[in-house]
C-alpha cells in the first residue's frame, strides 16, 4: 500500500495535511450534566474519566453506559503556541456542541456529522489553559440521527445511540495568514486540474502556490493571487516526466499526484500544507455508469461502520484499512457508506486503495421546516467536507423516504429533495446524486432499487426487463420507483439494496432478513443465488446488504468483530 506524499499516521483531515499539530485524543475528565454544576465543569472539576474519541455508550470509551443522556461535558488541559494561532477542531460531536476555554465561552456548533472548528487563540494564556466542551443530545426523531434509536431500547434496524464526541478532537497552530480550504477538482476532458481556495486574510500581496507531483517526479507548478475572499487557478497536467503523459485513478489502479500547497506573503512563507487528487472522472451517460469514459459495474457492499466496542467510532486507523481489504477480498469493488459520514480516513484510505464509495446523509424521522434547515446545512458542508476524494463516486440525500415518509404525493417532501438535489449538483457537477435511494425518487440521477427477496428465481422475474425495472414490482406495490410527478428518463439502474440473508451460527438469535439459514451450504446456496440473478438483469451494479452483523441485525457476510462467516475465497467465487 503506497502512501501519499503528505499522509501522517492518525491525521484526522489528510486532504489538507499541517505538520504542526497536536492529538488531544486519550484521557479526558468527564461527567453526566445532570450531576454536573456548569461552574466546577468550567474549573475542570469533573467526577467520571473517559477515553475520547469514544462515546460514553461504548466499551472503548470505558464508561460504557447506554443510557441515554440530554448532556455531558468533557474537561482537559491544552497549550497554545507562542506565535502562532490555535485551531481547535472537532470531526464529529453529537450533537449540539459548546465550547470554553479557561471558563470563558469560545463558540458553539449544531449537528453531528460534518467537522467544526474554532479559532481558540485569544482564549488561551501562557500557562496550562483548561478546555471545557458540553455536548446536547436528544433522542427526538426531528433531529438527524441515521440508525441511532430514538428509543430506550434497540429496534428493527436502529441500535445505540451516540451522544458527544465521537471523532477526533485535535489542535492545529498556524500563522495569522494560512490556507483556510482548496476544492480540487480534476478534468480528463483537458487533462487539467482546478484549485479553488480562499486564505484567512486575502490581500494583494497574498498569494498561494501550488506544486504538483507524480509518484516523486515534478509536474507543474502554479501560483495565483490570493487577493479575494475566493480564488481559483488551472493547470494542465500534461507531463514529459511521465509514461503516459497523465495517469488516470481508477479502482484497478489507483494512482495519485500530490500537490504542496504554500501560502506567501510578499514571497515569503507564511503556511504550507499537503495534499493529493485523484485524475478521474465518474458520469451517467446512455443508462450507464462510465468511469474515465468505460463502464463501471458497481459490485457494492452495505456498510454501516459499526464495531462491537466502539459502535461508530472506528477503533483505529488499521481498523478501517480491515474492511477495505476484507471487503476487496470477497470481490466487492465498493462500499455504500449506510446512514454515516464516516472518518475521513477511510475516504483516504478507500483513495490509495482503489476503493469506491457512495457516500450518504444519515436521516432524520420526522418531517418540519427545522429538520429541512438541519439537514440542509449538514449535507452541503458534508458534500464539501468529502468533495476532493476520488474514491467518492455517489451522493446519497435520503434513503427509504425517511424524513420525507410522504414524498410519494407531498409536494414539499418532494421540493425538500429535489432542492437537495440541485443544490449538491451546484456545488459537485462530478458526480451522480440520489435522491431517495430505494424507491419514490424525485429528481434523480440513478434509479436505485431495494428488494429482499430471498429467492434468486423470483426476484430475476420482478425484474427481467427495464420496464419492469422503471414499473416497480408487484410484490411491493406501495413502494414505487418514482414519486407522483417524476418518471424513468433512461437513468442507470442499481440495486441498493438487497439479500440481508439473517445467518447465525453460535449466537441464539438476532434480527434480519429471510427466515436466516442454518449451514454454510445454505447460505452459499441462497447468496450464490441472489447475485446470479441480479447480475443477469440489465443494470449497472448492486449493493449487498451487509458487510458485518451490528448489534441484533445479525444479516452480516462477517460478525460484528469480523470474523468470516463463511469462507472468504467462497464469497469472492460467486461474487466476480
């Protein structure tokens, strides 16, 4: 496995990579807000200890308490930086965060599921700087929760919530002129790559280089003004340094330059930082999915991202190059990342590995103008958190209608989602986006379907024709295609969702689809057949439900601790 010019071991945000940071990861105080007087929180003062990045739900975090809890407040020490300016930044709080330094209130932030930050530096003193954070939950369907219960107890498909930090918490130093964000967005339509970013204090003598590399060997260089609040230069890449003039990303091969980003000052040095981008392009042409110009069948799996003892928060960075390599090895060239924006890193790692993603916003249940302002927020800061990621081929807006239970005839709920639409493709014109994955889309680049029928024979003959596939089947007549108003336009076909075949072998029981199978020969035998059957339709790939067990759902290929449930080199036989 080849690692990027700029990749750090445990960085949290490898598509702009800072040398001069700090983990504060590890040991911090804690306590429940409801025995918590906000005053001794604020001293530090606080009963409990916790392992961050972990929720108090979790083993991991050492407290593992599934109770669930409306606040909690975490404590530590952190030190500035003489010099410098000090960022702190959170990749992920569930759900309404507040943040204090030396009791004093240094900026809040609502929602759970993309990254936040705060500049903390006239906050700080000289000495040991005590760091407060109180994070708000609720466990109200309103609010965007994916497959977090809004119960006391586990049901159907939603498992333990989580409450607080979850994701790494870490400082970053910089200069008062540094490089605040840089979209990067490849064309192999002129082999050229564009940089649109934006400095902290753009003026005339601001400007911003870009120094661009292929597997060591030097490419081209640009620098452009970094005067206005937004900016944005191209470069060809065209290169007699390399074999083939450009090198194309693909999952087979996936190749990356790198690019060192320098911020100047009159020409003097004020921040750098690394990056990398993938040459790739991923497009819907003539009821296809094309990937750099040639078809792409997408061989997906389900994946919720949960470990048995650290529920959503992986439990460490090899943890997730696991699931990339487990799940290439049963002939998977994919992952649907399932109700989840998960850690960065996969996304890095599904980058250099040759790995594609479908990446989704985690619903809410209950439908009002609030949740649509909530979501809308989240998802355009997702879509721009994930948006330089190669390996990111899909954006998923809604799954099964939750959030929007009445889109079929809602013309809100169905404005709600084809406002999304058009506001992701405003923002990404790279990329396919789904509107309601499974059934009732709206405005849609993909049709995808969702059927857990368990018998290959029968499910091949709901679907044997596109226009079956466009009609919806009839053993699910309340789950149609299209909501009122919208209809097949040729777009490619994907089943999203299927198989979940339940398969306990030592537990007593669990919960998933089908009546579950007792034997290896039987799971093989039912699986094997499923995947025939889908692949001889006319469409352009698959998504398996699911790669793990989580929690009760026991429909996994592996066990929550990942363990095969069946030989491997079987899985892969019957899946390529």
């Amino acid at each position: 496995m080849k690692h990027t010019k700029c990749y750090i071991p445990e960085y949290p945000r490898p598509q702009l990579v800072r040398a001069d940071w700090q983990n504060l990861n590890g040991e911090w105080k804690f306590g429940f807000g409801e025995s918590v007087k906000q005053s001794d929180a604020l001293c530090g003062k606080l009963p409990l200890k916790i392992r961050v990045p972990f929720s108090y739900e979790t083993k991991l975090s050492g407290i593992a308490d599934p109770a669930p809890h409306n606040s909690v407040w975490y404590s530590r020490t952190v030190a500035g930086k003489k010099g410098k300016r000090t960022l702190l930044h959170f990749e992920g709080a569930d759900y309404q965060t507040r943040v204090y330094v030396n009791g004093v209130f240094a900026g809040e932030h609502e929602g759970a599921y993309e990254r936040f930050s705060f500049d903390i530096t006239d906050y700080l003193t000289e000495d040991k700087n005590v760091l407060s954070v109180c994070c708000s939950d609720s466990n109200h369907p309103v609010q965007v929760r994916g497959k977090q219960r809004w119960k006391n107890e586990n049901f159907g498909c939603w498992y333990v919530q989580t409450t607080g930090i979850y994701k790494t918490v870490w400082l970053e130093y910089v200069s008062d002129l540094y490089l605040t964000h840089c979209k990067i967005t490849p064309s192999i339509k002129d082999n050229s790559v564009k940089f649109d970013f934006g400095v902290s204090m753009p003026s005339p003598s601001a400007s911003v280089r870009f120094d661009i590399s292929f597997d060591g060997k030097h490419v081209k260089s640009v620098c452009a003004s970094a005067e206005d609040i937004e900016n944005s230069v191209s470069v060809r890449l065209d290169s007699a340094n390399l074999t083939y003039q450009v090198e194309l990303w693909n999952t087979d091969c996936p190749v990356l330059y790198d690019a060192d980003i320098t911020v100047l000052s009159d020409g003097k040095e004020c921040d750098k930082a690394g990056s990398y981008f993938g040459l790739r392009e991923f497009t819907v042409k003539d009821g296809k999915l094309l990937l750099n110009n040639a078809p792409f069948y997408s061989r997906l799996l389900l994946d919720q991202g949960y470990w048995e003892e650290s529920g959503i928060t992986p439990p460490s960075e090899d943890a997730l190059v696991k699931d990339i390599e487990l799940s290439k090895a049963m002939g998977f060239n994919g992952v649907r990342k399932h109700q989840k924006v998960e850690d960065e890193r996969f996304l890095y790692y599904a980058d250099i590995m040759g790995f594609a993603v479908w990446c989704e916003l985690p619903s809410n249940h209950f439908a009002c103008d609030g949740a649509a302002c909530d979501i809308t927020k989240q998802w355009l800061n997702i879509v721009r958190q994930n948006y330089n990621h190669p390996s990111v081929v899909t954006w998923v807006i809604f799954n099964e209608s939750w959030g929007v239970r009445n889109i079929l005839s809602n013309e809100s709920q169905q404005n709600l989602a084809t406002g999304l639409y058009y506001l992701t493709k405003s923002i990404d014109t790279m990329r396919p986006v789904v509107s309601n994955d499974g059934w009732m889309h709206a405005e849609s680049d993909i049709l995808t379907l969702h059927h857990y029928e368990q018998n290959g024979e029968k499910l091949y003959s709901y679907y044997d024709s596109i226009e079956k596939l466009a009609a919806g089947c009839p053993a699910n007549p309340q789950f149609l295609p299209f909501a009122d108003g919208y209809g097949y336009k040729g777009q490619p076909v994907i089943f999203s969702e299927f198989g979940g075949t339940a398969y306990v072998r030592d537990e007593a029981s669990g919960w998933g689809y089908g009546c579950g199978v007792k034997s290896d020969e039987e799971f093989l035998e039912r699986f094997g057949g499923l995947i025939a059957a889908i692949k001889r339709m006319n469409i352009s790939g698959y998504c398996y439900t699911q790669i793990t067990d989580v929690e009760q759902e026991v429909n996994g290929l592996l066990k929550a601790d990942r363990t095969p449930k069946v030989a491997i080199e079987e899985i892969a036989k019957r899946n390529r």
